[in-house]
C-alpha cells in the first residue's frame, strides 16, 4: 500500500462545523473511590472538502468536546470532492477497523454508519456508498475513513503523473 500523503490546510479564515461522533466516560477507581473522566471524539469541516478530527479529554464532557475541536482544528486534510461525490473506490485500515468509500449517482445520499457517516457530511459529499468493515470502535474508524479520504487523487492529478511516466518513456 502507497504512503498517504496528507493535504494539510490551516484553519484561519475558515467556517468549521462541528459534529461529536462519540462521548466516553472513563472510570479510574483509586484508594480514595472512583475517578470520572470523559474523551470524546470530534469531527470539524466546511462542507466544501476541508475536514479534521480530534480528541479531547477533560474532567467534565463540555472541556473534553472544547479540546476535542481545538484538536480536530489542527489536524484538518483537503479532499476533492467532484459534484457532491470523491473521484473513485477507496480502502483504508486502521487497527482493526477498515472502510470502504465508493462514489455514488446524483440523489443516491451518504449510505454510510454512524462514525463515518459525520466525517462524510463534514466533508461535504452529498452521495457516496460506505461499508465499514471489522472493528466498530468509533475512533478507528473515523482515523480510517480519514485515511481514505486523504489517499483519494483528482483525475487531473493522476493523468500529470502518467503524462510524466509516458514522457520518460519515450524521451529516454
């Protein structure tokens, strides 16, 4: 498999929305009782190919979505998106989470699950076919659909790269 080369974007002037995937609670029982803490797991994008995720953690479930989004804000990746939908299939693993993208007609709608099914409509695709496959865990599958959506390439990048390989070809 190719090394995914991601499309990092800054957040500076751009309007995020954003989507909580999954709220945990963890419980750390020391000498002195139980502990509460809460992850969760935000989605951040402008609906026209920026998106991001990330994870926060705190004491209390509103500061652990507020790092949640801070971190989603650092990570956000540029996707092409081509009338509503991506450019072709695409596979990606994650531990033992992996997901299928494929591109879908006009007017079909994302079918996809619940974690990817945020990250798809972050990103702003309109129609798409998804399977999630092996694990459910909410974080590796997001981190997986995330790997998708960044080894996805435009026609037009593709056909400069085979352009170049023909050249070298011919040229000697």
């Amino acid at each position: 498999m190719s090394k995914v080369i991601y499309t990092k974007v800054k957040a500076g002037d751009l309007e995020l929305k954003e989507k909580v995937v999954s709220i945990n609670r963890v419980v750390k029982t020391t000498k002195g009782g139980r502990a509460f803490s809460f992850s969760a797991l935000v989605v951040v994008g402008n609906e026209q190919g920026v998106v991001g995720h990330g994870l926060g953690k705190a004491k209390e479930v509103q500061q652990a979505i507020t790092k949640g989004i801070e971190d989603a804000k650092k990570n956000l990746i540029k996707v092409p998106v081509m009338k509503g939908t991506i450019p072709h299939d695409q596979y990606a693993k994650e531990g033992a989470s992996k997901v299928l993208i494929k591109p879908a007609a006009h007017g079909t709608g994302v079918i996809a699950g619940g974690s990817m099914r945020s990250v798809l409509e972050s990103v702003g695709i309109t129609d798409v076919l998804a399977k999630s496959l092996g694990s459910a865990n909410p974080q590796n599958v997001v981190k997986a659909t995330f790997k998708a959506l960044a080894m996805l390439r435009e026609p037009i990048q593709i056909s400069k790269t085979r352009t170049i390989g023909l050249k070298r070809v011919f040229n000697g």
